[in-house]
C-alpha cells in the first residue's frame, strides 16, 4: 500500500501507470545499474543480477530477456528502455513467452513491497532488533555469520559510526563474521577529521532465495550504493526444494519521464 493511502497515476504512450510502478522500475535499474554514474547495464551486469535469481524451473533464458528489454540491436538496459518494455508487458503486446514469465514472476512474486515479509511470522518467535541503535548516524559495516562452509546463514552484525554493534543472531559478537562489507560512512576533513557524509556509501539492494520447505533464506545478495555487489550462501538448485526468490531495493537516483 501507498504512503498516506495515495496512488499517484499517469499516462505514458497511452498506457496507464502508477507510481507504485515506477517506483518498482526505478528499483530494478537502481539495482541493475552498477553505480550513480553509469546509468545502464550490459547483459553480463544483468546476469550476474538476476541469473543468481532463477533457477531452471522457472524457463527463463537471460539473453533472450535482456534482449527483449534492450530492444533490438541496442546493448544495453536503460530506464527509459526499461519502461517502455514494461509498458508493452503490461498492455500484453508482447508475444515472448519467456520474457512475459520473466516479467510476471519479477513485478508480481519477486520484488517485495514495503509492508510484506519473507518467511513466516511466529507468535513468540525470537526477533532481534535495532532499536538500541537509535541516534546513530551510518552503519559503517555490515556483517554475515554462517557456517563454516558459508552456505548456511546464520544471522547478521551492523556496525555503526564505527563503533556500536548491533548483533542480529545467536553468534557471538567476537566471532569473525563470513562475509563483511565496509561501507566507508564518513569521510576525511583537514580541520574536523572523520564527518559523515550524506554521500555515504550504504546497501541499496537485498536480494535472495528462502526455502519455503526448511524455513529459511539460503542464499543473499547485497548491492551497495557504491556499486559494490556480494553474494554468500548455498545457490545450489535441488530438486525437491520450493523457492521463494525475493527482491527489497531503494532507488537513489532521481529519474525524470
């Protein structure tokens, strides 16, 4: 649901869209998009985005998609690219079978709106927090505990301001995490020393795939602000599992249309 219950319209090449919408476009290209400077993607870019993503089952060939999306004898993704293939998806002018399942399963399983949750809720189930966090001002890193193999994940460490943790697991805040990201929140001034930015680097995007089967999620992605990209746990297909592919981004760029 909207903010304050509002659902913005508007006409583009006769097709109505929402702002909803193109909140979820502009999230898509924030994530494809490899930084605040390059504002497009190539079909590597796009694969490792989204390959990770689908697994057999689904029927997707990513080529085929991203071609469908670039439009013909053009190499790259670009937002108003993007949009104009979403607005031929959405008016089912398209005749690609596997780019309409790829679009289908994207904006209506995939991309997770702000009020829905993966995985289940359980009553007097253990919930961590960070509410003891309130005040700071950046998280400075971001860290993943898994198993020794790094395909189990077993929770997560927020460092702010370079010097407050925030433990979300049941691991030790001594124990080295599997996977950490430094996010550089501050930078260097020649009088006042470290001062935060509001250019600072930051997790943009969290993507991934819970198991529906044995209750947990088994595989992230984290795309940074700064373009930075990481992925940690099993992304193993097998056949009995039961998949639930998830998206959660913020966009950061002001796209006009």
């Amino acid at each position: 649901m909207e903010k304050d219950n509002l659902i913005k319209k508007k006409l583009i090449n006769g097709i109505e869209i929402t702002n909803t919408e193109i909140d979820s476009i502009k999230i898509i290209c924030d994530y494809l998009f490899v930084d605040r400077v390059k504002d497009f993607s190539t079909f590597p870019r796009f694969e490792q985005c989204f390959g990770p993503l689908f697994s057999d089952k689904n029927d997707v060939n990513m080529f085929e998609v991203f071609k469908e999306i670039c439009g013909p004898n053009k190499k790259y993704i670009t937002f108003h690219r993007f949009l104009s293939s979403y607005l031929i998806w959405k008016s089912k002018k398209s005749k690609n079978k596997v780019y309409n399942n790829f679009m289908t399963l994207l904006f209506n399983f995939i991309i997770k709106k702000e009020t829905e949750v993966i995985g289940e809720l359980k009553e007097n189930g253990q919930i961590f927090s960070t509410q003891n966090c309130q005040g700071r001002k950046a998280i400075s890193k971001f860290g993943i505990f898994s198993d020794i193999k790094k395909d189990k994940i077993q929770g997560f460490i927020l460092e702010y301001d370079d010097s407050f943790n925030a433990n979300l697991s049941f691991r030790h805040e001594e124990d080295t995490p599997s996977l950490e990201i430094n996010l550089k929140p501050y930078k260097v001034d020649a009088k006042y020393g470290k001062i935060f930015d509001n250019d600072r680097d930051g997790v943009s995007h969290i993507g991934g795939k819970y198991d529906k089967k044995e209750k947990r999620i088994n595989f992230l992605i984290i795309k940074c602000r700064s373009g930075k990209t990481f992925y940690i746990g099993d992304n193993n297909i097998k056949n009995d599992e039961n998949i639930e592919p998830f998206l959660i981004g913020s966009f950061t760029n002001e796209i006009k249309i």
